[in-house]
C-alpha cells in the first residue's frame, strides 16, 4: 500500500457550491474530495457564510434548469387533437417529471445536504480571519490594491470591491500560517475557479502577482483545477463513470417509495435512504421534504428489497 502524504485543501466558497451543479464535476470527485482519509478539506469561515446565504436559491436553480423545460413542454399538449393523445402525453410527461425529480433530489440535493450537514455540525474547519489580517485587508482596499480592489479607470474597468474573496484568502494564510508552525511537511491548496479575482490577467492558472508572495511564503499552491489535483493525489483513482443521474436510476423506481403520511405534504420518501431503524425493531421514516417522521409498520427483519 502507498502511503501518501495528508494534504490540506482549502476550498473557496464557488466549489462548494460546483459540487453540487448537475453535469459540472462528476461524482467520484466528490468523494475523492471528502472521503478520501488523506485529504483534510478546510472552507475559510467566510465561504460557509457565502453557502449559508446561497445554498437555498442554487438548489433551486439547479432544480429548475432540469424540471422547467418538462413543466414547459405540458403545454404543447393542446397540439393534440384527440383527448385521449393529450391524456397520454401529459401522463408520460407527469411521470418523467416525478423520475427526474427524483434523480434531482437523490444525487444532487443529497449533496447539498451533505455539504450543509458537515458545515453546521462543525466536521469541517472553517478557519477565521485574525484581526491582523482584518488590518491588511483594510489597508489593500484604502489603496485599491489589485486584484480585489481597484478603482474605476479611464478604459472602462469598473470599481472592484472584493472584500469577501480578500477575506477568504486571507484566512487561509492565517490558516496554512497556524499549520506550519507545527508541520512543515505537509502539502496546502487553496481551490477556486474565480479566476477574475484571484488569478494573473493573462495567465488564470497563475495566482496574481500581489497575492503570490503571501503564498509563496507558506508554500501553499494555487489551483483552478480541482480535477486536476485529485487525480495527482490519487492516481489510481476510478474516474470514469458515465451520467451520475442516469446511474442512480435503478434505485428511483416507484417501488422504493412511499408517500408522505403528512397530509399537507406532497413529498415521498425513499425506503432505503430516508428510513431508518428505531426503536422496538421498527422502521422509521423520515420525509425529507417537510421532515415529518412516523413508524411504518414493517419491522426490522422485513428490510426492504
Ligand atoms: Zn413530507
């Protein structure tokens, strides 16, 4: 067995919220970012704030680019003349729609969850920013320093006012500053993909010339390819997979559901996920749309197949 070195990743607010993007990093990046035991996945203080506000409107913008065009299609059904075709394609269309719902919520919406579940029970570091820092970040902006700050010029280039990106980078330095007083050996990335407020103009893979010192100095390196550091890492990782919705798919048939026992919810809930043993043998579920929980009245060793 190969015994490789603990790295650090320290992740930018714009991958998390990538992680859980349909048809944008595929499945067994996230698992190599988060279940590796190698990897040790820190997100600045500031980011998870950033996720705290735009986890909500993202899932549901995710959601709504692969429902929305189905939802839109229902209403050609008028094209149909004959009543019985109409019925037929709204009942085709109805039942894509429950599937690709489902497909949505179980691969994607699990890891919304996933990243949330982890940032609000503390299982991830979340470094904060120190008050020297705080001072610098002050002084950079007072003197529009680049590449977060710079005031509006002559050829067009609006004011930059990037507090939040400077906060971020900062708590990594003071992070990776706090590691190095003890572990000199160990390897620190910092991942983002906002290439416009971190990286050189001609050169995005490149940190910008005014940041690269801070780095260089705690030898941390910059990366806008999360693929591209995992597979350095783990070289003999399995990273070919085809469509991660298509994949889940045997698993969203009708007869892994049951409805919702909460008459005011039209949620259903997956017998193999959102139920779990209890107490006295039995199974319990629990809706993960509106969190209502009941026991079902089958018992532990009826498990369900
Ligand atoms: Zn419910």
């Amino acid at each position: 067995m190969t015994v490789r070195k603990q790295t650090v990743l320290i992740i930018d607010a714009d991958i998390l919220v990538k992680l859980c993007q349909p048809d944008y990093y595929k499945a067994w990046m996230f698992k190599a970012l988060f279940e590796d035991p190698w990897n040790k996945v820190v997100i600045p203080e500031i980011a998870t704030k950033e996720w705290k506000l735009s986890k909500d409107k993202k899932f549901t913008e995710f959601h709504d680019q692969i429902i929305n065009p189905l939802e839109k299609a229902k209403k050609i059904s008028s094209t149909f003349r004959s009543l019985k075709e109409r019925k037929n394609f709204e009942d085709s269309l109805n039942k894509l729609i429950k599937f690709r719902k489902r497909e949505f919520y179980y691969t994607f919406g699990r890891k919304f969850e996933f990243i949330d579940y982890r940032i609000n029970r503390d299982l991830v570091t979340q470094p904060q920013l120190t008050t020297r820092s705080k001072s610098i970040i002050a002084d950079l902006a007072l003197n529009k320093e680049r590449p977060f700050f710079c005031s509006a010029d002559l050829k067009n280039n609006d004011e930059k006012f990037e507090v939040k990106d400077a906060y971020g980078f900062f708590s990594a330095i003071d992070y990776a500053k706090s590691l190095r007083k003890n572990d000199e050996n160990i390897d620190i990335y910092f991942i983002t993909e906002k290439t416009e407020n971190y990286s050189d103009f001609s050169n995005k893979s490149k940190l910008h010339e005014n940041l690269a010192p801070y780095f260089e100095e705690l030898n941390i390196q910059y990366s806008i390819n999360l693929k591209g550091i995992l597979l350095k890492l783990n070289p003999l990782i399995d990273s070919s997979e085809k469509d991660e919705m298509m994949q889940a798919n045997k698993y969203l048939q009708d007869q892994y559901f049951i409805d919702c026992k909460n008459k005011d919810c039209d949620g259903e809930v997956h017998l193999k996920v959102d139920c779990y043993w209890g107490n006295f043998g039995f199974w319990f579920a629990e809706c993960p749309k509106c969190k209502y929980e009941w026991r079902t009245n089958d018992r532990i060793e009826d498990d369900y197949n």
